[in-house]
C-alpha cells in the first residue's frame, strides 16, 4: 500500500534509485514519482522497467527516467549517475535498493561467485553515493539510503555472501554518514523483513514458510513492496532533518 503522505520539500527534488525496475524498487520509484519528484531508475530487466515507466506516465503524468545499467560495471554506474543529473539536474536523494539475494550453501561458494555477489550488493551502493555526493555539496546537502536486511540479523544461513554485503551495508551506512555529515548529507539504512515480491513468491515463498514467519511478527500481516515506501521518504524529507547513521528496521516487529 503506498502511503497517503505528502512531503512538500521533496516536490521537484532529483531521485536517483537503484533497481528501480521491479520488487521493492519499482514502489520507491512510484512513491517518489507520487511526491512530484523528477525520478531517474537504474535497473537492467528492460521490460518490466519500460512498462513501469509507462504506467506511471499515464497514471501520475510523471514519467520516471530509466536507465538501463549494470551496476556490477562501475563505469556503466558513473555514466548512469551523469545521464540521471544531465536530464533531472543534481541528484539530492539517493536510494541504494538494488540487490541479489539468491541462496547458495556455504559448501557451494567460488571465489567468483563471492565477488559477483559483492559486486551486486555492496560495491554499487558506495560508487553510486560517490558518484552524486559531489552534487549534493554543490546543493548544500542530501539524503542517501542504503537498502540492508533483516537476514543478517537473525542468524539466516543459506546465503552467507549476501548476509555479509547487507552487514557491511550497515558499516558503509554509519562510515558515510561520519564523513558526509559535516556537508549537510544524511545518511541511513532500511532493513526490511521478509517482502512479499513478485520475486520471493515465486523462488522462496511456501504457505507453511510464510505462516511460520508471520507468527514471529507481531504484526501479522505480510509485509508489502510498498510498505518500504513510507520509511524510505520519510529519511529524504527534512521531516528527518537531524537523522543520520541510523539502521530503520520495517520487519513488522519480528525483532
């Protein structure tokens, strides 16, 4: 469900987010899209980003700008980042989501298959923040999100790569927020729980999976794509003006 609030200071702002095409992403690009922000998405699956994009034109009359990227190439990412500031203007909200969460067994992992995995959802999200923090110094500051997870908090076992990138998400979170801070750049992490995606539905969701999960929230509904929009522009708004280094988890109250 998409929040019915509206942040008057986000109107007009340039967005940049990643793996805006599908899943969480697509619904942080039509929550921003909503606030009248001029929205630029990353994302590589071209059609589930164009047909995105063409909806919410109809729908909102605010065409999102997609860019077709692979992120994994962080010269593609750069070129990306100039491509969304030539056509929206300096990027001032910065929403790192894009991620690759497939399982995999400890016994299974190459050293190839380790750095794919980091290259997805790690690397990305500190080239991306350096690619437009110089434009938010230039507009006297901004806001970066960085997407975590839950999974490395309770002890998930069978994707041991992706639970330390979403860890380390958590360092490069309070380690850009101490450097940018004095710039006027807030910087904060999402952790969300278990999402109900398209994605997880099809490869990892079973009826007695889901019902065991949902037992241990205390809030015992699933947990939606959109559910994610609300937090995440409330930490782009000067709504949390003096919010910086902090982890906001929206698990439905599992932890």
């Amino acid at each position: 469900m998409m929040p019915s609030a509206i942040f008057p200071d986000l109107k007009d702002r340039s967005v940049l987010i990643t793996g805006g095409g599908s899943g969480i992403g697509a619904a942080l690009t039509e929550g921003f899209v909503r606030q009248g922000c001029r929205v630029a998405f990353i994302d590589i699956a071209d059609e589930p980003s164009q047909a995105l994009v063409e909806r919410l034109g109809k729908e909102h009359g605010n065409s999102p700008l997609y860019l077709k990227a692979d992120l994994t190439d962080v010269e593609e990412l750069r070129n990306a980042v100039a491509k969304a500031i030539d056509t929206n203007g300096l990027i001032t909200v910065l929403v790192n989501n894009a991620a690759w969460d497939d399982r995999h067994d400890i016994d299974d992992v190459t050293v190839e298959y380790w750095d794919r995995n980091q290259s997805i959802n790690l690397r990305p999200q500190f080239f991306a923040a350096q690619a437009v923090v110089p434009g938010m110094r230039q507009s006297g500051g901004g806001s970066i999100i960085n997407f975590t997870s839950t999974s490395y908090m309770i002890n998930q076992g069978n994707m041991p790569s992706y639970t330390a990138a979403k860890a380390g998400i958590i360092g490069l979170t309070k380690g850009l927020a101490g450097r940018l801070g004095p710039d006027n750049i807030r910087v904060n992490a999402i952790a969300p729980g278990w999402v109900m995606t398209d994605r997880q539905r099809t490869h990892w969701v079973t009826e007695e999976g889901l019902r065991a999960h949902m037992n241990k929230q205390v809030l015992r509904e699933e947990i939606q794509p959109g559910d994610m929009v609300g937090p995440c522009l409330f930490l782009a708004s000067d709504a949390a003006r003096m919010l910086s280094a902090q982890t906001l988890i929206v698990d439905g109250g599992y932890l």
